[in-house]
C-alpha cells in the first residue's frame, strides 16, 4: 500500500461541482489500493477576496490578524472537501495547520515550516482514515497562527510528504506539467517527462510561474520528489528530482519568458569604492527587486550601470535613486526604457557543452532580433530583448535547441 500525498490548488477547489471533482479523484486513487493524503487551497478568488477587505478596513492590517483571517480560506476547503468525501463513503477527517502538527517560525504572512509532528496524522492514517489537510497555515511555538507566504499549499504538500515518508507526491494544478516553454507562446512546446530542481527553480525565476520557488527548495532540500500534474486528466505529468545520469541527456530543459520588464541605465558615476553599493542599497531600501545588472566603465572614465526591475517598480526606482545620486554623482544621468521582455534558456548541460551562448545568439540574430542585455549563472542564459518581439524570440530559442523533440 503507497501513502500519496496529493496538492490540490485553489483552481482545483475553485466550485462545489470542482470539489465533488476533488473527492472523486481522492477516492479514486484510495481504492486502487492507498492511503491518501490530499493538501488544498482556499477556493480560487478567497485569499485575494479576503486580503481586499481587510485593506478596506484599515490600510495597514495588522500582520497578526491577517494570518488568521487568511487561514480561515484553507479551512474552509478542507471542511467542504472531506464533507464531499464523506458523501461518496470515504472515511475523511479534515486537519488544519496546528493538528497536522506543522509549527512555523519567522515573521507573520511569511511564516517558515521548522518541523512537523505528524502524531495526529499518523493516528488517524494508521485507523484507515483519508486526510484533507489545509495547506499555507502552520503554528508558532508559542500558538501563533502562521500563513507561508502566497501559493504556501505548495509548500505544506511537499513538507508533509517528507514527514509522512510518502512514496508519491503530486502537485495537482492547471497546468499538466512542466513544457519546454509556455504553450501559448510556443506551440509545440513538448511536455518534459523531467525535469531537475535546479532547473526548476531557474525557470520558476525566470517567469515560468508553475510552482512557489521556496516549495522547490524545500523539495531539494529534503529530497521530496514531486510531480506536476493537472487535476483534471489522468496523463502523466513532469517529474521534479535531483538530477541523475538517466535524465534525458539535452543541452536545454527549457526557455521562460518574463515580460513587462523595464531598464534603468545610470551614466556619470564616479569610478570609485562603494559607489554600486550605495545606488543598489538605495534600490533595496525602497524594496525593488532589481534583476539583471550589468556595469563597465564608459571612455569617458565615468562607471555606469544597467539593472532591470519589472516595469511597475521603475516609477519608485527612480524616486530612490534621485536623491543619492544628485548627492553621490553630480554628473550622473538616469535613462529609462520600459517595454522589454527577458528570454532564459536553462539547463544543466550549459555546465558541460560549450557552444550554447553563441547558438542563442545566432538564432536571435537570424531572426532579426537585437538583444539588449545578457546574463548567465552557471545553468542559465538569459537575454532581454524588444517585449513586442519576445514570442518570435521564444519561437527562435526553443527551435534552435530542437526543444519541441525528445532527445535520441
Ligand atoms: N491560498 C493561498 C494563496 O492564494 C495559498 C495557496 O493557494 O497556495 O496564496
Ligand atoms: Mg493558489
């Protein structure tokens, strides 16, 4: 007998008729024979609905209360979930985040899993009950209602696959696996039968938005392997492990796309200690995520610096840097661009083949796409590029590695 533990998200609750869906498929895979585990969201639409009213009370809700008014979302689901499953004869009892025994710590609305007691579950697996259990809560040391951060069921899933030791964890979604590249983009975009942690996260960095990158940390971490997978068909999804000899053998796994993203050039810095550390602890200050950067010294014998932020933060950006650069660099000038888009390839045969860059940039060129900026980490190539060009860029990229077919 398997012990599975499967993740539904909010989509997949997102009705009755699609928890009635839920519990069918929970009893399906309990009578082949094993015991389940099944994780949900809240209902798609609740955390957001209730994050809402919390602004229209006050602008700043307290953290403390927002994690017990965001708790409640999963807590509903669990309830209707096993009430469903209740109905077709199955033998379920609902766990929220403090019976599951999942104790959290850090801040309020960003709680972090530190260990997980399964005693209860364990119990009530061990009388032959099915378990609906609420992902995104967990409880402090001292009794405190924790959330784990937006798409935090992920991360429930996979921690309490590690606790229970479970054979199979299924990450069910709306998506039936993880593609070569977005489908909508690409279309012959070939579902990866695997695809490694490391590449996960880089392509879940690089705008391929499957999962929660701290779930996948999680993952590799405690060496949970998981699989994606949709909730409402039986086909086989992508495996996510610790890459092995027997992976398919390819240069690339995948390309991601990240659009909406604008640049920031800044000309005229003093070539001198601490300057970069300045103008980025500006950024940071301000709470910018920037992206890439890239800096050398112009002929002029002044530095200057190129980051990418998403194209929402470049209004702030400019805000935070205004003031220390017109104290730090009289000289400097700031030039702004929006509309560009970033491609990455990713792919952990970049560590061993030589080569792949100048293919990337080949087939860009080919196509007549100029690319602005470049990055690189030691399994990824990344590239922005014109955003109104970005999809024929995809098509591009994704061609040249002959990603739509499986290696021989
Ligand atoms: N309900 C939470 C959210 O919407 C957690 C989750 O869906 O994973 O972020
Ligand atoms: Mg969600």
């Amino acid at each position: 007998m398997a012990l599975i533990v499967q993740k539904y998200g909010g989509t997949s609750v997102g009705s009755l008729d699609r928890i009635r869906n839920v519990a069918a498929r929970v009893k399906h895979a309990r009578d082949e024979g094993n015991q389940v585990v099944a994780v949900v969201s809240a209902m798609s639409g609740i955390t957001d609905k209730l994050i809402g009213m919390a602004h229209e009370l006050t602008q700043e809700p307290s953290e403390r209360e927002l994690d017990v008014l965001l708790a409640t979302g999963e807590q509903q689901s669990i309830a209707l979930v096993s009430m469903a499953l209740q109905e077709l004869g199955v033998d379920a009892a609902s766990v929220t985040g403090r019976q599951a025994g999942i104790q959290t710590t850090g801040t309020h609305t960003r709680g972090r899993i530190m260990q997980l007691e399964p005693k209860l579950m364990q119990g009530y697996l061990d009388a032959g009950k099915t378990l609906v259990v609420a992902g995104f809560q967990g409880i402090t040391a001292d009794g405190m209602i924790h959330t784990l951060g937006r798409g935090g069921s992920d991360l429930t899933a996979i921690a309490v696959a590690a606790a229970l030791k479970a054979d199979i964890c299924q990450i069910l979604t709306d998506v039936d696996g993880v593609y070569t590249c977005d489908p909508r983009v690409v279309q012959n975009a070939r579902k990866l039968p695997e695809i490694s942690y490391d590449e996960m996260l880089e392509m879940a960095s690089s705008g391929s938005k499957v999962m929660q990158s701290r779930s996948v940390e999680f993952a590799k971490k405690f060496g949970v392997v998981f699989e994606v997978r949709s909730s409402l068909n039986d086909n086989p999804g992508t495996i996510v492990t610790q890459e092995h000899p027997n992976m398919e053998d390819v240069v690339i796994r995948g390309v991601s796309i990240e659009r909406s993203q604008a640049r920031i050039t800044i000309t005229g810095i003093p070539d001198e200690p601490g300057m970069s550390g300045k103008i980025l602890g500006a950024l940071a200050d301000a709470e910018i995520n920037i992206d890439m950067i890239v800096s050398n010294i112009a002929h002029d014998g002044f530095a200057r610096h190129s980051f990418t932020m998403h194209a929402n933060d470049l209004g702030k950006a400019q805000a935070a840097l205004k003031p220390i650069l017109s104290d730090l660099a009289p000289d400097s000038a700031i030039q702004t661009e929006a509309g560009i888009a970033k491609l990455s390839a990713v792919g952990i045969g970049m560590r061993s083949h030589s080569g792949v860059a100048s293919t990337m940039f080949k087939a860009l060129g080919e196509n007549g796409i100029n690319i602005g900026m470049i990055s690189t980490s030691e399994i990824k190539i990344a590239v922005t590029v014109d955003e109104a060009q970005i999809e024929d860029a995809a098509r591009a990229v994704h061609d040249a590695f002959h990603l739509d077919k499986a290696p021989a």
